[in-house]
C-alpha cells in the first residue's frame, strides 16, 4: 500500500545528498524509508531521475512532500552545486516548504555506526583539496554534533591510527592511502539520522559549503587518539 502524507498521519521527508560519487535519494515517512535510489552516474541524472523514481514508486507528488532534507558538504563542489540549484529551485516553487542541511563527516559517521561489521572506534576523512582533509574521529553510541570536522594536511592523515574510511569522491586532487576503506552509502541508518538531534540545523535557503579555506580547529596527533 502506498503511502500519501496528505492522507496519513506522520512526515514525509526528501532526502538528498550529492557530496560523493554515489548520488543518494531517498522518500522516508517517520522511521521508515519508504523508497531510494544510490547511483554512481552524473549527479544532474542521479538527482532528478531518481527523484522522478522514488516518487512514481510511492505513488506520491512532489506537493506530497513535508520537508526536505540534504547534505551540505563538505564534498564533491560539483555536485554540491547541482543540489543547491535545485533546492533553490524547489524553494521557489515552494516558498514554505522546510530546508534541513547537515554535514556529510558527522551525517556518514552515524550511517557507517549502524553496519554491525564497523569497528566500535573509526576515523572518518574526507578529502578537502590538495594538501586538506576534514576529518572525525566517531565511537559508536557517542553523541555526533554537525560541527564536530577538523582539518588535517596530506602528511598528518598518514598519522592517524586505527580503521579511517574515507568518503568517495568523483575526483580527488591526491589518492587516498592505500590502507584507508571507503564509504559506500548505506541508507540504512538514515532516519535515526534524521532524528538526530544537532544533525541537521533548518535554513531559509541552500548555500555551498564554506568555499573559502577549512575554519575548523586543526587537528594535532595527540588529540584524537
């Protein structure tokens, strides 16, 4: 049976995030993900035909979506860009409708926490420009804040001890280090990610995240250890 938020109790959220190689979208009502498409093609195919997709499967309308919910970076610029022209876009066709924008570091810590096969303690990394990392350092069943990034150089990434899995990017300025594992998007964990409480913070409109250099306190190898 479908569901339609117009005649069930309940919200029902858009889900987006084109940050890295895989495009995710995603319909979930409450707790429950009703519909997603993960795609590794252009970030302007994945995010409208998967759109398209999830809602046709539903039975739903673009009017039948509560809220919108979606990932601001840090990421592929690329496909960042892709997604802010279309939220501002949607925006304009629906002037009331809520944003919620949450970072990809904090947003695929709680995601990777989820697999039963993920270590208890991990670093997570994902590649700013040449020469820059944002990095978390993530213990299940910890609290994940949206601002919990801190920057690191090509040479202090080789430092950092235990499993790192690194976020898959289009196209990277330096290769990661061999031994680091990468993320596949797994929407499994995702609504108790969107029930986090300082995940996702609401904005009138979308923006591209902080273009300009990293503003995160640097991280030094005796602080996350």
């Amino acid at each position: 049976m479908k569901v339609k938020s117009q005649d069930t109790e309940g919200v029902t959220s858009l889900w987006l995030d084109t940050s890295a190689r895989e495009t995710s979208v995603a319909l979930i009502h409450d707790d429950q993900i009703l519909t997603h498409i993960i795609s590794e093609t252009n970030a302007l195919d994945s995010l409208f035909n998967g759109l398209k997709t999830c809602l046709r499967s539903e039975g739903l309308a673009f009017e039948d979506v509560d809220d919108i919910h979606y990932c601001e970076g840090p990421g592929s610029s690329l496909g960042l860009r892709i997604s802010a022209m279309a939220l501002k876009t949607w925006k304009t066709l629906r002037p009331k409708i809520p944003l919620y924008a949450c970072r990809s570091l904090p947003l695929h810590a709680i995601l990777l926490a989820e697999d039963v096969e993920t270590p208890d303690s991990f670093s997570l990394v994902g590649q700013w420009k040449k020469g820059n990392w944002f990095h978390l350092k993530h213990k299940k069943n910890s609290v994940v804040t949206a601002g919990e990034m801190n920057t690191l150089t090509d040479e202090e990434v080789l430092e950092l001890k235990g499993p790192v899995y690194h976020i898959k990017q289009r196209k990277f300025s330096t290769h990661p280090p061999t031994h680091f594992l990468p993320v596949s998007t797994n929407l499994n964990g995702l609504p108790k990610a969107l029930a986090t409480p300082g995940l996702f913070r609401e904005v009138d409109q979308p923006e591209l995240f902080n273009l300009g250099k990293p503003t995160f306190k640097k991280w030094t190898p005796g602080r996350h250890r």
